[in-house]
C-alpha cells in the first residue's frame, strides 16, 4: 500500500465501529507503531500529529471537515505526515481535494463494508470520485436494469453468516449501495437502496447532489433527505453547514443546483445548521433531519407554490411538478 512506508499511524476512530478495528488490525499487521488517541478533537489531534510525528492517520469525512474548519482554510506545516486515508462514508471529491491543498499529504479514500472489510482504495490524490481499485481477491457484480444497479460483491474475507443467523446459501455480499463500473473499470457509487427519493416519479439520490453541493466553496458540509410531501410523493431537502465566513443563502445554492441538475432533481429548500449529525462511523443521521425538515415545512404549511399547485387543472400540475 501507498503507506507502507509509513511506521508511526495515528488513530482517532472509535475502536468500537468495524472501521477502527479495521484500521488498527492493517497497522498492526503492517508492524506500524500505532499511537491511540482518547478522542477526536481537531486541535488536539494537531498536537498529536507534530508531538508523535505521525507519517499517516485515518479520518471519516466528518473529522475532515472538523479538522480544516479548524485551520480556517490555512495551509498547515506537519513535517512528519506523508498520507491520509479517509473513510466510512460518503467522501466528497471536494473534500480529498481540500485535505491535499491543506495538509499537502497524500490523500487516498477507502470503500469498505463490516462483512467484509476493505473493498477498495484510490490511489494517493484521485478527486475522480470513483472508489478505487479493487482488493485483491475481491469480485464485483452490478445487480439490476438500467444504467446502474445493486453492488454485489464476493471475496475470501466474507463473513460467515451474521450472528444467530445460519450460513447464507449465497456467497455474493448483496451491499446495498447502488453503483456501475465506468468505461475504464473503475467502480462508481450512485447512493443507498434505502436513501432514494422518488419526487415526483422521478429517482434522486443524495450522493452526487451532496457531491455538487459540498464542491460550492461556501459550503463545508451538507445532507440531503426526502420529505413526504401530498404532491410530488417526496421532496428533495437539503441540509447545508456552511464554511467560515460564508454567508450563502438559500435561493444562491438552490440557483447553484438546478444550473447543474436535471429537472427535478434539484432540491426545493435549504435548511442551514451549525453541523451535519452523524453518528461515530461518520454516517448521517438522515431520520433525525427528516424529522425536523418536516416539522419546519408544517411549521409554514402553505407557499405560493403549493396554492398554485391545488389551484392547477391536472394538465398544468403536471407541467409545474415538472419544473
């Protein structure tokens, strides 16, 4: 690997989620010194990068974000530190591209799954937004019609069976995540099963509108949720943590979307919150921001929009759904 060279690793994720383990078993493996931190805590984790000399550490994407609001968009001087994984969840190719102008380290992002462990890394500085190549001994299969389908994969590490549960019969890891393999081969993420919108019979996932929206330079971090909406079937909201200093607003990011976005298919509000929750593996919390979009839309039951909407005959409501 790009970090085998590497012999000091500093780790702030919890050991508690697979992917700190993870991580402590490849270090381990790698005969590395392993340095363990209590907690993650931007400054404090400087301190440890300079005080140890730490030559490569892993981060999800929520500790990324942490770290470079923490340097307010200056570039740091750590010496000793050569690469940077970074994991868990969703990465932005924005935020690989931040990291490697900040930190000046190499910066390669890891897809893996519990029942399996790594699946595949990019190489050191790739913002293509694929997922890298391959493990070795890991296969991939893409489930289903159309451009893009289920990623199923199979490799010597698979998990027996989950626990109280029999062996499965099928030695095919049916992931969850929703993928294709480009022109060069490379594996592409498209989102969750479970996270799709459909909007007005229309399928939108929040991947790649998290992806746009986290790539406008006055946004730090962001969410995107569906909304049970009596038009359209769902809604497409997002949630915005915007950088230090920006003071974007709502109507400059909505314009900023629906230039880049086919027709609905860009979200209709913008909430703004201090940070994006997630849990200790990095992941959104998405039910709890459903939760409380809904409750700010009821708060204001009626817009313009919606008068206009339960005013329409049904042939104009179907040309304003599509707008």
């Amino acid at each position: 690997p790009a970090t085998s060279a590497a012999r000091r690793s500093l780790c702030v994720l919890p050991l508690s989620a697979s992917f700190g383990a993870q991580y402590l078993y490849l270090r381990l493996l790698q005969k590395m010194t392993l340095v363990l931190a209590r907690r993650f805590h931007p400054e404090e984790m400087l301190a440890i990068l300079m005080e140890q000399r730490i030559q490569t550490t892993m981060l999800v994407p929520s500790m990324a974000e942490a770290l470079l609001a923490h340097t307010q968009g200056k570039e740091l001087e750590l010496p000793s530190l050569g690469s940077v994984l970074i994991g868990g969840s969703t990465v932005p190719p924005s935020l690989v591209q931040r990291l490697r102008r900040q930190l000046k380290v190499r910066v390669s992002s890891v897809y893996g799954l519990t029942e399996l462990g790594p699946v595949a890394r990019t190489e050191p500085g790739d913002s293509s937004g694929t997922l890298g190549k391959l493990g070795e001994g890991v296969e991939v299969r893409i489930v289903g019609e159309g451009d893009y389908g289920e990623i199923q994969l199979r490799a010597p590490s698979l998990r027996a069976s989950y626990y109280g549960e029999e062996a499965p019969q099928e030695d095919w890891l049916a992931t969850g995540d929703l993928g294709f393999l480009d022109q060069t081969g490379q594996l592409r993420l498209v989102g969750r099963l479970h996270e799709r919108i459909i909007r007005g019979g229309v399928n939108v996932y929040p991947q790649p509108l998290e992806e746009l929206l986290c790539a406008h330079p006055g946004v730090a971090d962001c969410a995107v949720v569906g909304v049970e909406d009596p038009y359209l079937g769902e809604e497409v909201v997002a949630w915005v943590s915007l950088a230090p200093g920006s003071e974007v607003s709502e109507e400059e990011l909505l314009a900023y979307a629906r230039q880049q976005l086919d027709a609905g298919k860009a979200p209709t509000r913008v909430y703004f919150r201090a940070t994006v929750p997630r849990n200790e593996g990095g992941k959104i919390h998405r039910q709890s921001l459903r939760e409380e979009a809904l409750r700010l839309r009821d708060e204001v039951r009626e817009t313009p929009f919606t008068r206009r909407l339960a005013q329409a005959t049904p042939a104009r409501r179907g040309a304003l759904l599509q707008r």
